[in-house]
C-alpha cells in the first residue's frame, strides 16, 4: 500500500484568531483520525485561506475521513467557502533525498 497526501483548502470568513479557536475542539479528534500520520496546518490570515496537508496510510483511510463527520462538520461551517479536496501519491525517491518524513509503512 502506498501513503497518500490530502490537501485541504477553504476560504473563511471569520477572523482568524477565532478561526484557530474552532479548530482548538476538533484537533484531538483530527489526531485520533484512523490511518493518519500527520496534519500540517496551513493559514494565509491576509488572504483569508486556510486548510491542511495530511499524510495518511493509505486511499482506504483517506476515503473514510472524507466521508466521516468531521469532513461533514468543515462542510457545514457558515465561516468556510470554496473548499477544496485533492489527493496525492508520494514520489518516494525524490521526497527521500529533500528529508520528507513519509517513509513506507512496514
């Protein structure tokens, strides 16, 4: 099985501080995620963009997030517009040599 990247992207409408806030009640819930390995946070508080880089086990456990509830939950905040959801393979040979932490899983 191959690892995956998710990319998240939104727009938000609510400050920024109160939007880091929100995320401080789902963060422990994100990292208890099935199959995944890491969450990079990303936020652009002058373009007002935000979202998130996920590297997860495999397509199975990145199918299962999206399709769970807190996916539903950033789908259904009033402050969030145009997200967006797109998924990677990892070339493995090139990420190796610039130190990405993607190692195969044994």
């Amino acid at each position: 099985m191959s690892v995956r990247v998710l990319q998240i992207n939104f727009k938000f409408s609510a400050p920024g501080e109160d939007l880091k806030k929100t995320f401080t009640h789902v963060v422990d819930e994100i990292a208890a995620v099935s199959g995944l390995r890491w969450k990079i946070w990303i936020m652009n508080e002058q373009t007002q963009e935000a979202g998130g880089l996920y590297l997860f086990d495999n397509q199975e456990s990145v199918a299962a997030y999206l399709e769970g509830p807190l996916i539903a939950g950033l789908k259904d905040n009033p402050a969030l517009s145009e997200i967006s959801f797109k998924q990677f393979n990892v070339v493995k040979h090139l990420t190796a040599i610039t130190r990405g932490p993607v190692k195969s899983a044994a």
